[in-house]
C-alpha cells in the first residue's frame, strides 16, 4: 500500500468519526433580557385575607390615596397614604402605606414583592401588629429594555 493512499484512507478515517462524534457539550440557554420594570398605572392588590388594596401610581411612584377594603364591602372603606414610597429596585418592590382615614386608621403596611418572568407582581404584607399576608397584583407591570 503505498504511503499517499495510506495518509488518504486515515484521513477519510478521521473525517468519518469527527463527523459521527457526539457532541459532549450542551449549549447554553440564551440569558433574558435586562428588563427596567414599569409599574402599571393602578395597582389592585389582592390580598389572601379577603382584603383589596387600591394604590394608584405615576412613574413607578404612588399618587393620591392608597384605600383597602374587604371585598364586597365598599362601606368600609380605609383611606391611606405612601407618600411616593413605591420603590423598585431591579424585580424588587417595596410600598409602605400609613392608613389615615376609615375603619383601618392608625394602621401602617409594608408591601414587599417580586415580579416574575411573567411580569405578574406578588409578595406579602405585614401591618405594624405583625400580621402577615400574602397578595397578588390584578395587574402586570411592563418590561422596558434599556
């Protein structure tokens, strides 16, 4: 066998294999998008006690009162206030209400949440007795890519 069908036929050889190889990598899946979250104009939080959180928003900041009330009962209603107090930080958000006005006057809630890849916003309360619960915003905030 002559020395140039020899390098051919192991060349052919390798070709063959490299092309039947499997590969032993796995590529990775594409990163999401960086997102700058916008918060919807109106938040309605519900929260699993029954209790409907009103707290309406300009430019990621809360404006005007913030109210709660059972759900169903619009007679009592609780008054608020934020004091531009929605604060985001990355998918993070924090609220802090002062309730001022209604059967819930005197009280204080801090809302802490998380939005998901979904843009669905949730998280839990603690009122300033220390009782906790958890809520889900009716609304979703929106992704901004920078």
């Amino acid at each position: 066998m002559s020395k140039t069908f020899a390098s051919a036929a192991l060349a052919a050889a390798a070709a063959m294999s490299a092309a039947l190889a499997v590969p032993t990598a796995i590529p990775a899946a594409a990163a999401p998008p960086f997102c700058e979250w916008v918060l919807p104009t109106n938040l309605t939080l519900e929260q699993d006690n029954n209790i409907e959180v009103a707290l309406p928003t300009d430019l990621n900041h809360s404006r005007g009162y913030a109210q709660y009330y059972k759900r169903g009962d619009m007679n009592g209603i609780t008054n608020g206030t934020t004091d531009g107090s929605i604060m985001l930080h990355g998918d993070q958000v924090h609220i802090a209400v002062q309730w001022t006005d209604g059967p819930g006057a005197g009280f204080s809630n801090e809302y802490f949440g998380t939005i998901d890849k979904l843009n669905k916003i949730s998280g839990y309360t603690v009122n300033n007795l220390g009782s906790r619960n958890n809520w889900t915003a009716n609304e979703r905030a929106d992704c901004v890519n920078p």
